[in-house]
C-alpha cells in the first residue's frame, strides 16, 4: 500500500478515536472531567506518534 495513503488513514483512524474518547471518557469519568479531557489528549498523541514512528521505520 502506498505509504501517503496509509498516514492518511491512520490520521483519519487517530481522529475518529480523539474525538470517541473526547465523548466517552467525560462520561464515565464523572465529577473529574478535566482529567478524563487530558487522558483523551494524552492517549490521542501516544496512538500518532506510534502509528508516525511504525511508518518511518515502514519507509527506511
């Protein structure tokens, strides 16, 4: 698969989980829906810099 189109379905995949956790985790997380915005953020960055760091090694 070509490398271009495969960042750009991830990054559609990376959005789509963001904003499913930016919905869910305020709601399970009751009365701390500051911290559950901050792990949506934080899980959000982990997940791209994963899936940017497997396709630089993919393209080396």
């Amino acid at each position: 698969m070509n490398l271009r189109v495969l960042e750009v379905l991830i990054a559609v995949g990376c959005l789509a989980l963001f904003i499913a956790l930016l919905v869910t985790l305020p709601a399970l997380m009751a009365g701390m829906e500051g911290l559950a915005y901050v792990i949506a953020l934080v899980v959000f960055i982990a997940v791209l810099s994963t899936a940017g760091y497997t396709i630089d090694k993919m393209a080396a």
